[in-house]
C-alpha cells in the first residue's frame, strides 16, 4: 500500500513540476512576439482493482498543450496585410499631397504669374514699358518651367525610393522565406523524435514567420503534416515544404524606371505581374505606384504639354520685333517610346503628339500580334487594332519610327509608350531674347482718308499658319490645323489635292503617310497615297490637318484644293459695291468664309462676297471684321505687318489661352486640369486615412480575440503558480506519508 501511495505522490509531484515549469515558461515569455501560452494537459492513470473496487493510481502528464486557434491567426495575417497595405499607400501618397497642396511649389500659382506677365505685355506693347513686360514674360515663363521641372524633380525622387523599397522588401521576404522552410525541417525532425509530440515554441516562432511576412504581402498558408506550404499574393509558391522558390527584383523590360519581380522556380525566373502580389507594405508600394505616382507624372506632363502645345501654335501666329514669324515659345520632349527587352523584331516604333487637348494621363502598350498592331490603353484596358502605322489614339500618333526600311517587327514584339510621362521633366523656355516674342499679328489693316463712308476694319487675327483655298463650286476646304510636328516647309512649295470622280483625293506630298478619320474610324494611307474621298472627314498628312465637305453640291471631276503656307499674308485691297452690297478684291484662289453668329457660308475664289454688318471674314488662314456703312467705292486694305512694334494683337490671344479649354477634350484649363489631379491626390489620401483608422481598429479586435484566447494572463498565470505550488507541496507530504507508512511496516516486520 505505501508504494502504491508512494508511486501516486510522485505522480502527481512529476505533474506539479511540470505545472510549474510550464507556468514559469509562460510568465518568461508573456511579451515574446507570438507567443502562445501553454497549459499541462492531465489525466489520471488507469485504476486498479482491489477488493472488488478501483483504486487509482495517480496522475499521467499527457502532453503540454499550446493554446493556438488557426482561424483567429489568419484573421489577424489577413487584417494586418490590408492594413500594411493601406498604411504604405497613404505614407507614400501624402508626400505628393503635401507637394502639390503647397501654394510656394505648386504649378497653378506659377501659370498664373505667367499669364498676368503676358498680360502686362499686351497691355505695354511699346518703349521701356513694352522691354520691361517682355522680360518679365521671359522670367515668369523660366519660373513657370523651374516649378513644373523641380515638382517633377520630386516626383521622380519619389519614384526611386519606392524602387528601393520595393527591393528592400523583396529582400526581407526571401530572409522570412528561408527560415520558414528551415523552421519547417527542425519541426518536422523534432516530431519524429518525439513520436510526434509539437514543438511548441517551434510552432509559435513560424506562425509569428507567417505573421511577419503578412506585413509585406499577402499570405496564404497550406499545411502539409509537419510543414507549412507558404503562398503569396494570388497563389505564387513562396515555400513548399523544404523548397524556397526566391524572389527578385528587375527592372522592366520596357520602362527603365520601374522595378518588377519575378521568382525563381527550378531555374526558370517567372516574371510576376504586379497586380498579382496585392497585400502588406509590398503591395501598397504598387498600388500607390500605379495608381498615383504614375498619374500624377503623367497628369503633369499632361499640363506641361497643354501649356506648350497651345501656347507654342498660338505663338507661331504671332509676329515678333524683328518682323518674323513667332517660333516655338516652349520646348518639349517626344513622347517615351521603350521597346522590350525581349523583342526579336528590328522594328522601333516612335510617338507623336498630334492633338494635345486629346491627351489622357494614360500609358499605351503596342504589342505585334498576328500580323496587326494591337495599341492597348492601360489605364481601362481599350484597344484598337491595325494592319498598318501611323494610328493616332487619344492625340497621339504611333508610327514605326524612320529607316531602315527594312526594320520589321517579330510576332510577339511590344513596346511602351509613355506620352506624357516626361512632359514636365522636358518643359523648358525655348526663346531667351525679348525680341523673338511675337506679340503682334503678321498683318495689318486700313482705310484709306478717301473713304466717305462709316464702314471700319478691324485689326484682325491670324487664325492658320496653313491658307486652304479650292476651284470647286460645291464643295468647301475648311477647318485647316496643324501639330507640333508642322514644319514651313511642308508647305514650302503649295500642295494641290485633285479630286477625281466618282470619289478619291490624290497630290499629297511623295512620302508623305495620310490619315482620314471618319467618325469614329481613322485610316491610313501609305505614300504615294490616293484616299477616297468621305465628306466631313478629317485628312491628316505631315503635321496638317483638314476637312472638306459637300457644300451646295459635293466636288466635281478635276476640281481642285490647294494647300500653302498663310505666311507672308497675301495682301488685298478690299472694296465695296453698293449695287450689289458686296465686298470684292479678295486674293485670287482664296475662299472667303462669311461667318455671322452660328451661321457660316464659304464663297469660292473670285465670288463676290454679300457684305453683313459685323460678320467675321476669312480667307488664307487670317479672320477680320467689316462694320458700319460702307459707301460705294470705299477700300479696306490687308497689308503686311512690316514690324512688331506697338502691336499686342496676338498677346491678347496669348493671355486668353489661360481661361480656354484646352485639356482633357477640351473640357477644362490648364489650371482646372492641375486642380483636378491635385484634388484627385487629396481625396485619394483622405480615403487613405480614413481607411487606415478602420483597419487599425479591425485588427485591434482580431487581436485582442487572439490574446483572448492565446495570450499570457499574468494574473491568471500567477493563480496556476499559486496552485501548482501547493499541489506540488502536498504531493510532497504525501510522499512523506507513503514513506513513513512504508517503514512502519517494516519496523512491524522486523
């Protein structure tokens, strides 16, 4: 009987000490990362039968259980990756927020001193006064130039460290893998020497591996016995097992800004994309990078184009101190064309901007497939297809880029094409003397002392650098445009277009390639071009751009539309015919647009044209009025503007471009389109915080329901040592008992 009580004390002394120990490991590792509390899982041996009853026979340890609840650790994982996401995002977004909300760096107080010294200008046209203004123009443009280069400085400033980041990051989950795949073979070793009893603490140090890495990405666990197999993102294998499949950081193959990852599997590097890897700081690095950093760069190569573009075309009707022709006030760089790195083809493909006010904040990717050209918007993922080059989309022409004639591209070949992306970092002043601002109209208008009429002329505007004029009685040449990609000398030599029934337009300058947009539908010609004629279609060839419609009837065989430089201004001597009410005298050739309110009607070269009161004329790319009441014989002359001086016509023009809609379809302002990408990156962040606050809350309670149920209660725990303590002691006395017990019975023996 004594050693049965001696064998139960030491039962249940063996269970105290291990309720103790247990407790004190608790206690040590109450603030260890991921600890798990433990507990001692008891049960009592099996009894004995004795005299007809059951006798126990004591206690048995049966194993130290870890206190882990798997569902409540993906909750957490998950919650912690949405907010490290989040959290990365809105760190990185409020730097731009924080830039572009700044009134002392943003772009919009910069335009508007620009365009008040523009304005001065064309107030203060002459003397020391007209000096003063124009340089004054000079420096508000190289201000203007400054701002938007240095907020673009910023930008890219931005860019490189979210690259490194990104690197960064990589890094440490490739650390994070390699110790869960190591983790995975000592705890998979440790059970089997154990007759697969867990490892504990082994257990909790790779679940707090797993939450770690959910910090950087999304994370998805798969056990496999002993071992975890690791996913990140949408599904890539991170770990399986005892295998690592390393990550790494590249540049993009057709963006040499941009660092990707890709990861390596049995040799073999799968590249990943990066709306793939959603999740953790990693992800939020993306999201921001794609979302916001990208469109904002974009968005403000979008207003520095804008500015160039119109203000540049504007300018080149202009005529400057010296009498010459306005040059390109600003200058800016072509569109970013970046061929993959794993192209086969020799073909290159170049970018032109045709039509700013079109321009997107978008990127394009242009992939070879099939023998078409496939132009894919990356910002909602449109397409458009083409058998041949240029196409334009969105204001931007895609060409294969010049010779070799011989380069051609390989199925499968892409490349990136950046339009906007490097329109800040470009924006520059083209011009630095004062004189070369061409703040005066080419031409000018009088009336002669002799007339006896009231009739007046206004001074006028040049609206073209390109004079349309035809031979066709039905047909009409009208709304003549160029780009910036318009030379003089495309029209060095005047370009006749010959029609030919029953419907095509040939005469188009050798090697040039044509372009006619109908409707929605644009196509393109290759040189030596005929193109069938379509009324109201736009026709688009080196940098120029027209549309000739039916008018009383549609053109007749052998009629003719002639195309010449609007420069110098051909002279005429306008007068007027009281007997037929009627202004004549305009150049030979040149059709005359009669436009009163909404309503405009193009008379054919050497008509005599009806005379209404106010009603805009235009012929040869230039616009006037003729108001009042002319008597019969009074003269209107246009005559070249020899000189600059004293003339503000076309500065006035320059300053009005400051409240046109210029951008975004025509739709808004240079400025409106700033605020509106500032307002887009103040809302963004807003959202940002706002979610941050609910995600931070969410996993506060994941947490605190974990630690409910997992975490170290130090109150509790010195409960369990109080009570192990005694239990510990009173198996003690009855071991002592059982002992004295034992040597009564052999005192009574001896």
């Amino acid at each position: 009987m004594g050693n049965s009580i001696l064998s139960i004390g030491q039962s249940a002394l063996a269970a105290a000490q291990l309720g103790i120990s247990t407790t004190g490991h608790n206690i040590a590792n109450a603030a260890t990362p991921g600890y798990s509390r433990q507990v001692v899982v008891q049960s009592a041996m099996t009894p004995q039968l004795l005299g007809g009853s059951f006798v126990g026979q004591g206690t048995s340890v049966d194993e130290i259980k870890r206190v882990f609840n798997q569902f409540l650790s993906q909750q957490i994982n998950s919650t912690q990756s949405t907010k490290n996401q989040v959290d990365a995002y809105s760190s990185q977004i409020k730097q731009i927020n924080n830039l572009v909300a700044d009134a002392s760096a943003g772009v919009s107080p910069a335009v508007q001193e620009f365009f008040k010294a523009i304005q001065n200008l064309a107030s203060s046209p002459n003397g020391t006064a007209g000096a003063a203004a124009r340089q004054a123009t000079l420096s508000a443009a190289a201000s203007l130039s400054g701002r938007i280069n240095g907020l673009e400085g910023r930008l890219d400033e931005i860019r490189t460290d979210v690259n490194n980041q990104i690197g960064s990051a990589i890094g440490t989950i490739n650390s994070y893998a390699t110790e869960l795949a190591r983790l995975n073979d000592t705890i998979e070793k440790a059970q089997s020497v154990a007759d697969g009893a867990p490892p504990n603490d082994l257990l909790d140090q790779r679940d707090q591996l797993v939450t770690e890495l959910s910090k950087l990405i999304k994370v998805s666990v798969v056990p496999q016995g002993a071992k975890y197999n690791v996913f990140i993102g949408n599904g890539q294998p991170l770990v399986l097992g005892s295998l690592v499949n390393q990550l790494q950081t590249s540049m993009s193959a057709t963006d040499p800004t941009r660092v990707e990852v890709a990861y390596v599997s049995n040799g073999a590097t799968v590249q990943i994309a990066e709306n793939s890897l959603p999740g953790g700081k990693l992800g939020g690095l993306f999201d921001f990078r794609a979302n916001t950093l990208d469109v904002a760069q974009n968005s403000m190569g979008r207003v520095a184009i804008g500015i160039a573009a119109a203000f540049n075309e504007q300018h080149k009707l202009g005529q400057d101190l010296n009498g010459q022709p306005g040059g390109n006030f600003f200058s800016i760089a072509a569109p970013v064309s970046g061929p993959s790195n794993n192209n086969t083809g020799t073909a290159q493909i170049s970018a032109s901007i045709t039509d700013a006010g079109a321009l997107t904040t978008s990127d394009y990717r242009l992939q070879f497939v099939g023998g078409n050209y496939k132009i894919t918007r990356l910002s909602d993922g449109a397409v458009k297809t083409t058998a041949t080059l240029p196409l334009t989309v969105d204001g931007v022409s895609f060409q294969l880029a010049p010779p070799p004639a011989a380069a051609v591209p390989a199925d499968g070949d892409e490349f990136l094409i950046r339009p906007t992306a490097n329109g800040a970092s470009s924006f520059a002043v083209a011009i630095s003397d004062t004189s070369k601002i061409a703040a005066a109209a080419p031409f000018a208008t009088s009336i002669p002392a002799t007339n006896t009429g009231s009739g007046k002329i206004s001074s006028g505007v040049l609206n073209s650098l390109v004079a349309a004029s035809s031979t066709s009685a039905g047909a009409t040449i009208a709304a003549v445009a160029t780009d910036d990609t318009y030379s003089g000398a495309s029209l060095s030599t005047p370009v006749t277009l010959n029609f030919a029934a029953p419907g095509t337009l040939s005469g188009f300058p050798a090697g040039a390639t044509v372009t006619v947009k109908a409707g929605a539908v644009s196509t393109t010609y290759a040189p030596p071009a005929t193109v069938p004629y379509t009324s109201g279609a736009t026709i688009s060839f080196s940098g120029i751009s027209l549309v000739i419609k039916d008018g009383a009837a549609a053109p007749a065989n052998g009629d003719t539309f002639t195309l010449a430089s609007s420069l110098p201004v051909s002279p005429a001597k306008l007068t007027y015919n009281a007997a037929g009410n009627t202004l004549t005298g305009f150049p030979a050739n040149a059709n005359v647009t009669v436009t009163n309110g909404s309503t405009s009607t193009t008379y054919p070269a050497g008509s005599a044209v009806p005379y209404t009161a106010g009603a805009t004329l235009s012929y040869a790319g230039i616009s006037f009025t003729v108001s009042g009441s002319p008597a019969d014989g009074d003269v209107f002359n246009i005559t070249q503007n020899l000189s600059g001086t004293g003339d503000n016509r076309n500065a006035v023009l320059l300053a009005g471009l400051q409240t046109q809609n210029t951008l975004a379809g025509n739709s808004t302002t240079f400025q409106g389109a700033y605020a509106q990408f500032v307002s887009l990156v103040g809302n963004k962040a807003h959202e940002l915080e706002v979610t941050s606050a609910s995600e931070a809350k969410l996993l506060e309670q994941a947490t605190a329901a974990q630690q409910s149920e997992s975490g170290v209660n130090l109150d509790e725990e010195a409960a369990n040592l109080l009570r192990y303590q005694q239990a510990y002691q009173a198996a003690g006395k009855l071991m002592q008992i059982a002992s004295q017990l034992f040597s009564t019975l052999l005192a009574i023996g001896g």
